[in-house]
C-alpha cells in the first residue's frame, strides 16, 4: 500500500486526508502554520459529526479515523517515507513551484506526485521538479470527502506506471477515478460544469426565470438523473434520433458568450463574491442560511455515498 502524504491543510487537504482516513488508510498532512492545522483540525471534526450523524460511520469509527490524519508544519516530517504525495496548496503557480523545488531535495524519482489543481497544465506544474514522468494531476471534488470523482490528468511525458498508481491509490481510498488521455482546459467536470453555468447565467440575464427557479430546473430535473447516469447514457436511453432532432434547432439557440454574463461581471465588479463576502446571487448575509445550504448539500451528498456501498 502507498505511503501517502498531503502538502496543505485548507479547504481541499484536510477533506482529501479525510477521503483515505475514511478508507483506513493512514495520512500525513503539511500545513503552513499552526492556526492552519488549527482550522484544518476543526472542520475535520465537523465533518466527522456530519457522517456520525448521518449513521455513515459509528462514534468508534469516528476516534479511530481522526486517529489516523496526522498533521505537522514540518515539510521534512510530512514526505519522510512518503510514496505518493498529493499537492493541495493554493491555485498559484509561483507557491505550488516554491513546494515543488523543496521537494526535489526531500523525495526520490519512485515518488508519485499528484497536484490537485483545477487548472493549470502538467508542463507549466512539472517545470520546477526534477521528476516530470511521475507527476500526474488529480482533481478532487469539493467537498472532497463526499464526491466520488477524481480526474487524472496525463500527457506525453507521463509514465503509465504512475498512472496505474495513481488509479489503485484512488480506488483503494474508495474514490471514482477516471483518465483524462489529452490535457484541455477545465477538464471533463468543469467544462461539463460550466457549459451549464453559462447557460444559466443567460436565462437569468434574459429574464427567462427566477435564479430559485433556474436552479431548481437543474437540481430536480437534470441533477436528479445525472447521480445515476451520465448526459450520454441519457441520450441512449432516451432515443438518439429525439436528441439528434432537438440538438438540430436547439443548439443553435443556445447561449455561446466568451465571456462570463453582465450580472456575474457586475457582482464581482462590486466585491458581491458569494458566500465569503455575504452576497452573490443569493443573499448570505445571514451564517444560519449558509449553514442550512451545506447541511442540505452534504445529506444529499452523504445519501448517494451510501447508495454507491450497496453496489
């Protein structure tokens, strides 16, 4: 079994420790500073409550999994005897290439090393490590603990080696891993995801609906059947001729802008960010709406995890 280690404990690290702890796999995980592992600590322990409450895990599950995240600020610490290091630092090239130069001094050419960006490309990541061949991207889902998907990313320079380990890691922490053979922005999830988002972001400017209703149509129609089958599979069984007719005059109607809509530019323009800053396109303002929308996300989410252990 791989000896993993995870270099950050934000948002994305500590959910991705939690992923193997989940499996019974032991974890390593750098973090900057003690407030960091601090914070990182917390939210571990909130999400373990929320699986403990939703009878995903036992109280006696719950100690052991905490038992075996092991957090330390000491990079040395951390990777010493690690064979698979998976990268989530934050989304800037110029941190993620200062880790990465550390670690040439630290692993040997055997160590896999996995970067969970969501979009940079593995020549500008491998740039600053000396062993480019074992170097893969794994995407992560957020929150990372209860979304099966990981997409690993390869391209020429890739050993198939590390991506077959890459794959028996991922599976072992009881992940759904799939293999992304040519490098193109946004990957599969994102640009799947935001093809969507586009879409919806024009209905709401065209005023063709309510942002509630908007969502609702994807998360009580689409959203629904998605959990089980995807958009292709969709098709097949809804008869490829009706959605060749459809996609014929539908397509051309749909929304193509290169650019994000007037109502995304201008919250953004006005410091409206969403939930970190109290508004976006809703109103969060108010902690208890928030808490409501992510307690309501991860039932849905922990309901599904529990579907897929049938199977």
């Amino acid at each position: 079994m791989e000896r993993i280690a995870i270099l950050g404990s934000g948002t994305m690290g500590h959910s991705i420790a939690l992923s193997f702890a989940l499996a019974d796999i032991d974890v390593k995980v750098y973090g900057v500073n003690d407030g960091d592992i601090a914070k990182a600590k917390e939210e571990l322990a909130k999400n373990l409550s929320s699986l403990h409450t939703h009878e995903l895990i036992t109280q006696t599950q719950k100690d052991e999994i905490q038992q075996k995240i092991q957090f330390s600020t000491l990079l040395e610490n951390v990777v010493d005897q690690a064979s698979f290091i998976i990268e989530a630092v934050p989304e800037k090239l110029a941190i993620k290439h200062e880790v990465y130069k550390k670690l040439n001094k630290l692993v040997t050419k055997d160590v896999v090393l996995a970067s969970n960006t969501s979009g940079f490309k593995l020549q500008q990541l491998t740039a600053a490590y000396d062993y480019p061949n074992n170097f893969v991207i794994t995407h992560f889902w957020n929150p990372a603990h209860l979304i099966p998907l990981v997409e690993i990313v390869k391209n020429d320079s890739t050993n198939e080696e590390t991506v077959e380990r890459t794959k028996k890691v991922l599976n072992e922490s009881g992940k759904k891993p799939i293999t992304i053979n040519k490098e193109i922005q946004g990957f599969i999830g994102n640009r799947l995801q935001f093809a969507m988002f586009r879409e919806a972001q024009h209905l709401l400017d065209a005023g063709v609906a309510s942002k509630e209703d908007i969502d609702a149509a994807v998360s009580y129609s689409v959203g629904r059947r998605y959990s089980s089958i995807g958009p292709l599979m969709t098709a097949d069984l809804g008869g490829l001729d009706t959605f060749s007719a459809i996609a014929d005059y539908l397509f051309e109607d749909l929304n193509n802008d290169g650019k994000a809509s007037d109502t995304l530019a201008d919250l953004v323009d006005n410091g409206n960010l969403g939930y970190k800053t109290g508004h976006g396109f809703y109103d969060w303002s108010e902690n208890e709406q928030l808490q409501d929308a992510i307690k309501k996300r991860d039932a849905t989410l922990i309901h599904f995890l529990k579907e897929d252990k049938k199977y």
